[in-house]
C-alpha cells in the first residue's frame, strides 16, 4: 500500500559476560519502547545448557547453531515489521557478525563492567545455570565493539533503570507511546517467534 509509511524496524542486542543485567536492561528497554524481548537463552539446546550448568564453556561449534537461529528470529520479526531487543552475550566478534546476517542492522549495547563487581552479582543470583565460575573464561573471550561496530557501551555500576534510560537514549530508540504491561508475546509468555527448544 503507497500509503503505509510505517517507521523502519530496529534491532537491538544487549551484551556482555553473564552476570552484566543484559536480561534486567533488554526487558526495560522492551518496556520503555516498542521492541519485543527475547532471552537469548532460551534458545540453548538442552545439551548447551547442561555444559554450562556443569561449569564447562560452550566452543564455537555449540554457538554457531544458537547464534544463528537469533539471527533468523530478528530476521523473522523484522518482516513482520515488528522491532525487537534481545539480550544475548555476543562476545565475539564473530559471532555478533553472524547475528547482523539476520535484519538489515543490529545495533548493540555492551554493559562492561568489573570482573569483581559481576562476580558478585554472579555468586549472589539465584536460580540462574550459569556459574560464577565460568565468568573468567567470559571475560577472556569478550571482544571489545569495534569502532566500525554500531552500538553504545555503558557502566553496569549505574542502576539498571538508568541503564535502560542511556540505552534508549543514545540509540534514540522510539519510547512507548501508550502505557503497556509489559512487551507484547504469545499468552505463555514467550515473545512473538521465539523457537522453543
């Protein structure tokens, strides 16, 4: 239709070693704009998340799989014509290069922080597969965004909602014009799309 002028999707990745409050700060940006949420982890095979709960890192061959099954979900929600945010660790280069095979542009958002300060907010989360222990093996595979990288990094020292807020503010996200509950998913919860495992 010639007269449908509606405004171009975007799509978001929060990232960051476990423990940074991707999750926390993906779901408020959700909250405070249009974008659909989606947990990068549940779309972990089983056999991922068992390696993980025994404390033993994923190699790449266990990621390509994941990361591109993320990629083909924002690709699916962005015909839809629907945005998104995900919170997903996209620790590599790479393997945010796999991600940006999937919409037209991803935009990332890195909360970088203390090994000391994320550790302790590791040890202290409960009910989470991810150990402390492989915090290490995180931060030693974590690759800085490049310059030619579009995104933001900020300080997970700052309260998550003032996180959410510099987010939203530095990519000049949309902000919600209309009070909702939350982001918009299927009636179990899941967002819109999101591949059961």
């Amino acid at each position: 239709m010639t007269g449908d002028r509606r405004p171009p999707t975007r799509h978001v990745v929060v990232m960051g070693v476990s423990g940074a409050g991707k999750t926390t700060v993906a779901r408020g940006i959700s909250e405070l704009t249009e974008l659909v949420f989606a947990e990068a982890d549940e779309f972990h095979q089983p056999a991922n998340v068992a390696r993980m709960r025994a404390g033993i890192p994923l190699d790449d061959a266990a990621r390509w799989p994941w990361l591109r099954d993320l990629a083909a979900w924002m690709a699916g929600r962005h015909a839809e014509g629907v945005s998104t945010v995900l919170a997903c660790s996209a620790l590599k280069r790479s393997y945010r290069d796999v991600l940006r095979q999937g919409p037209p542009s991803v935009e990332f958002v890195h909360l970088a922080g203390t090994a000391e300060l994320i550790r302790d907010r590791m040890t202290r989360r409960v009910g989470h597969y991810m150990p402390a222990s492989l915090l290490d093996s995180q931060r030693a595979t974590l690759e800085d965004l490049a310059p030619d990288e579009a995104g933001v990094v900020l300080d997970v020292a700052a309260a998550p909602e003032e996180l959410v807020v510099a987010a939203v503010d530095r990519l000049d996200l949309p902000r919600r014009t209309s009070v909702g509950t939350g982001s918009p998913g299927d009636a179990d919860g899941r967002p819109r799309g999101t591949v059961a495992q």
